[in-house]
C-alpha cells in the first residue's frame, strides 16, 4: 500500500464523513445503493463512518459522472481508458467517466463484453484514494490500477486494510476478517433493516 | 451510461472485437517489440501516456518526441517494476497488455514520488526524485 506525499488523511474531528451525489446526475436509488456498499468496505475496517447527505455543497465528499474536460485539469477519455479519479484528503472530490457503460448489478464477470465496467469495483478502489492511499503493486488489492475488463473485485485485501489502518485505526468491531461486522454503531434503513450484519 | 445489468449494454457495443468503443491507447500496441533507439509515429503518445500516471516528470513545456529516448525507457522500467513485470525496458507483449488496460485515473508516481515497487529499488531514481517509504 502506498500513500499521497506528505500523508494526508481526514483529521481526527472529521471522520464521520458525509457525501452526496451531484444532483445534475439525478442516480437511481439502485446507482446510490452501489456507492453505500462501497464506502461500508472501509468503514468495516476503520472508525470511520459514511452517511449520504442531500446537501451537495456542504457534503465532505462528492460524487459525479462528469464527460469530457470537466474542469479539474483531468479530463476523461471516453469509453475505457481513464475509469475515474478521485482526490486526496480533504478535497473529497470523486469523478466518474459518465461515458462508461457502468454495469450497476448483476454478474459483469460472465460477460465477455469488453466495455462493461463494474461501478462497485471502481468506487471501492476510487473511496480508497479519497482516503488517503495511493495505488499498490499487489495485483490482488483494490488500489492496484488497473482494472481487466469484465471483472469484479470489491472486497479489500490484506495489502488495503494495512495501508488504511495504519491512517486511521481499526474499527474496534473489526475481527481480522473483511466481512462486515455488525456494530451498534449501525445505521438503520427507513425500513428497520440493518444496511449490513455480520 | 449507467446499466441496470449486463444485458443492457448498447448492442453495438456488444461484440467482443469491436472497435468503435477503442480507446485511444489501443493504438499503443502497435508498438510491440519497440525498444531503445528507435523511432516510431505516435511514441510522442505513448511519452504523454506515462506523463500522465507520473513516470515522466511533468513539465509545462513536454513537448514529446517520437524517439525511443533515455527519458522513455527510465518509464518503461518504472512501470514494468510497479506492475510486477519483467523489467526490460522494451515494449514487449505483457507490458503493452498492461498498458492499455482501463485504470484509475490518479497518477501511480505523484510529484515525482513513488512508493510503488519502484521506490523499492534504486535502479529507477532516475525518473523524478524518487523517496524510499518504509511501511
């Protein structure tokens, strides 16, 4: 695992982390869900603590398909190529290639379809950097660069939960596995269930 | 474009072997077997290529040439260290399979730091001003 020069990380008094998704995007609940499920991999491992906002401007993170020359010195490349960037702590800033075929659900992995690209993968690896780690050379973790078409990998690697633990703590429920531990700290759904358990 | 599932992808862009969808670094792999010396359209490319993920330092005024220069393969090498591959500085199969793979978009070696599997050997410092890290 690797780090940004200099190690930025969200301070001690911001790790309760609020985001929210570019409006003019207007996702799905189903495209959002995605996005909850990643940040709980890290939030499994860490105290940190993910919680969807309505208010854009105010939000710790911020989420966007953008197309093209989007203004932030990085412009995106069309279909494949550049998957998507993210910034360092503080910024918060996470950038998707909204000319992607992002694949929401299902099984990317039975498809020879070189252009389907599986958001969850990608929102892990890019939740990572907003985090504060850089890429690995450990093929297997979710920082490592590149992504083979069709594939799927979402759960974190020994090599991730080092590197994140070692700038933010361990999530005291964490047990050493990646399976999400339930916590009392879990928030319920509108609905009673709880997002994630053991 | 945001697909419920797999079968919605757009049915153009559907066959494996399409081309219309190509992105621009496919074309990198017509360079396959390139190495030091050479010349070769569109290597200027290739140089923006790893300027971009930060195996080139970064200059206001990069203006790329074509040539297999010594800058070039300083990258390669990097490259081919960070992404576990046989470091020869050639442009060979495995590494140009690599090359062209969709990625993230951040930069493996960020101001001239790496602390990828290149920073673990001093063979590369070299490309930018590289730090050891110890983890």
């Amino acid at each position: 695992y690797t780090f940004f020069p200099g190690t930025p990380r969200w301070p001690v008094n911001r790790r309760d982390l609020t985001y929210a998704f570019l409006p003019g995007n207007e996702l799905t609940d189903e495209v959002k869900a995605v996005f909850t499920s990643a940040f709980q991999k890290w939030s499994a491992v860490t105290p940190l603590t993910f919680t969807e906002t309505d208010s854009y401007s105010t939000a710790d993170i911020t989420i966007g398909f953008y197309s093209g020359d989007h203004g932030d010195g990085e412009p995106f490349d069309g279909v494949l190529g550049t998957l998507a960037h993210a910034f360092s702590p503080t910024s918060g800033r996470f950038h998707l290639d909204a000319d992607e075929n992002w694949v929401v659900s299902g099984d990317v992995t039975r498809s020879s379809i070189p252009s389907a690209v599986d958001l969850e993968t990608v929102a892990v690896h890019e939740i990572g950097h907003l985090l504060g780690l850089g890429h690995s050379s450990v093929e297997d973790a979710i920082m490592y660069p590149t992504i083979t078409s069709g594939t799927r990998k979402v759960e974190l690697e020994d090599d991730d939960i080092q590197g994140i633990q070692s700038l933010y703590g361990s999530n005291p429920n964490y047990n050493g596995s990646t399976t999400p531990t339930a916590t009392t700290g879990d928030r319920e759904s509108s609905d009673g269930e709880i997002p994630y358990l053991a | 474009t945001l697909l419920p599932n797999i079968t919605a992808i757009p049915p153009w862009q559907q066959h494996p072997n399409a081309t219309s969808f190509a992105a621009a670094w496919d074309a990198f792999t017509k360079f396959a077997g390139c190495h030091s010396g050479e010349t070769r359209d569109g290597l200027s490319k290739l140089k923006q290529y790893f300027s971009n993920f930060g195996y080139i330092p970064n200059s206001p005024s990069s203006n790329f040439t074509d040539d297999f220069d010594d800058e070039l393969e300083k990258a390669l090498k990097a490259y081919q260290q960070n992404f576990n591959l046989n470091v020869t500085g050639q442009l060979d199969d495995r590494t140009l399979e690599q090359i062209v793979r969709p990625r993230c978009g951040n930069a493996d070696i960020v101001n001239g730091t790496s602390s990828m599997n290149s920073s673990k050997s001093s063979s590369f410092q070299t490309v930018g001003h590289f730090h050891t890290t110890g983890h």
